[in-house]
C-alpha cells in the first residue's frame, strides 16, 4: 500500500529516530526496554524520553520540550493516544512522521501492537506504507486585544465549566458572524482526529480522520434543537462565555490552557502544520473502527452459530 507522499530516507545512514512516550508511567517505562533493542535494528535513536545508554540523548527531567537543534526521520511513540497528542504538541511547528505503538485499551491513532512493531518498521522502510497528513489546529485566548496564550492542538478546544457546575452560556462566532448563544455544560470544537474521543462521548458524529473540517458539539445543551455542526476548516471559530464560573477554563486536548474572565476570547483556526501519521497494511480506518467500537459483532454471532452445530443454530 504505497503512499503518494514518503518519507525521505537517507541511503548513507541508518534513519533517526525519536522514541516517546510517558516516562513517568512504570508500565510504559517497563514496555521501553522491549522497544529500544527492537528499533534499533531499524534506526538509531537519537532522542528518547527513556533512559538507555550513553548514546542516547534522553529528556531532561520536568521538561517536555524538544531541543531546538534536534532533527530526525521518524518519532515513535509507545503508551497509547495521549502519548501521541503529547508527542504532537511537543514537536509544535516542526511536525514529522509518527508510528503510535499502543499499549492502552483503545489506541484510535496509536494502532501498532508491539508484538508488531518490528514487521511495522520493516514495511515503512520499505515504502509500504500510507502518509497521512491530519488537520491540527490553534487555540488562542484574547483578553483586552492581547494575546495571553496559543496552543497547538491534535483533537480538540472545549470550553468546560466548574464549581458550581450551572450552565453557561456561551456565544459561537464563525468568520466573526454570530451563530447563536449556547445554554450547556460546555463546547466543544473539534478535529476529525478528535471527533473520537470526548466529541463521540458526547454525542458527536465520527468524521474520517483526513477531513478538512471541525465539529462544533454542545454539551449538554438546554434546547433539544441544538445539534452538533460540521464546518469547513478554513473558518476562524470565536467562543465568548457571558458570566464565567470562576473556574470555567479553555481546555485543549485534555490540558488547561487558561480560566476564563468575562469577554475572553477564546479563537480556534487551522494550524499551518499538519499531524503526519503512517499507517500501515492491515490498520486502516475503518478497521480500527471496526475494531475498537465493536462493530464486529454480528460477525462474531455467525460465526458462533455457525461452530455450534451443523445447521447454523445460534448459540
């Protein structure tokens, strides 16, 4: 399944590679020491967040950040999908080609077992592969025409109430047009990545992750009319809470950015950078669909009818 787009591969050296993850997690830490012999018959790593060996470069303590002079061919990633949305804020407008090993439970990004990391490897240097390029946006909150904070993010902007958890209300401008004024538990503007993580939670539709687009989804809303809205991606999406709790605050994939004070604004637009996600033979879409909501399931019933007895009855 070769890609249009590939990665460029030096032919004079082994490629450079990146090896992230959680490195505060002990299973993760313990999942480490399998990956690092295993990729180095591939590549040689040049940065880990996991200590191993004086050749490695590993990250300081505390710090996420990856140094500025750091160049490589490859990242991978081992934890599961919060590893990836962490490796994607870190590398920030330097963006490059991720491989997400999962070790979690659902892994919507992160699809490679580490029983196949190996084979996976094998095949991206081989070419047999698909480049993915994914939307990823910015986030950033105005107060009084000054800009306090940007970020990059992956999945998804929500604005999220606190104490005393009463609704809020909170007004959505697209393109600087007033869309309407939302009486709910939150908002959320989310990527097509992030349309599978808290948007389907809450009620959200599921949008290929290589759409340009963004869902706009109420939490909770008061009017039984309001529905999730889908947008294209090259529009400047503007949230304004009237009256904020004193811990009402911009959330951007699962982090804290900023509390809310009355006329914040908080604006959500298309990144230059894309996410770069390779995907492999055998882990398409709308497997890991498939798979990771179940959707196998009246395959699974046939196929238990079918061993229980030579007519097909169903067990």
């Amino acid at each position: 399944m070769p890609s249009a787009k590939q990665i460029r591969f030096p032919t004079d050296r082994k490629p450079r590679l990146l090896l992230l993850g959680a490195a505060d997690s002990p299973r993760v830490s313990q999942y480490a020491d399998q990956v690092h012999p295993m990729i180095e018959r591939f590549g040689t790593i040049v940065y880990s967040d996991f200590a191993e060996g004086p050749a490695t470069v590993a990250a300081p303590p505390r710090s996420r950040d990856l140094p500025a002079d750091l160049t490589a061919d490859l990242a991978i990633t081992i934890g599961g999908d919060g590893s990836i949305l962490s490796a994607a804020n870190r590398m920030g407008d330097r963006q490059m080609p991720v491989l997400g090993v999962n070790l979690g439970r659902l892994g919507f990004l992160a699809g490679i077992s580490l029983e196949n990391l190996p084979q996976a490897l094998q095949a991206v240097l081989e070419g047999q592969y698909r480049l993915i390029d994914h939307l990823m946006f910015e986030c950033r909150v105005w107060r009084d025409g000054k800009e306090l904070h940007r970020r990059l993010g992956l999945n998804e902007t929500a604005v999220l109430g606190g104490p005393p958890f009463s609704m809020l209300d909170i007004d959505l401008r697209v393109d600087g047009e007033l869309v309407t004024t939302y009486s709910c538990d939150g908002l959320i503007v989310s990527t097509p990545v992030g349309s599978t993580a808290h948007s389907l939670s809450a009620g959200g539709p599921i949008l290929r992750k290589d759409l340009l687009a963004f869902v706009i989804l109420a939490i909770n809303p008061h009017t039984l009319t309001v529905r999730p809205v889908v947008d294209t991606a090259d529009r400047v999406f503007e949230l304004t809470v009237r009256n904020p709790h004193a811990t009402t605050s911009v959330v951007v994939d699962g982090r804290v950015l900023h509390a809310l004070q009355d006329d914040d604004r908080v604006e959500v637009r298309r990144a230059q950078p894309t996410f770069q996600m390779i995907e492999v033979a055998g882990h398409g879409y709308y497997r890991t669909l498939r798979e990771k909501l179940g959707w196998g399931g009246r395959m699974l019933r046939r196929k238990l009818g079918d061993a229980s007895d030579s007519t097909g009855g169903e067990v």
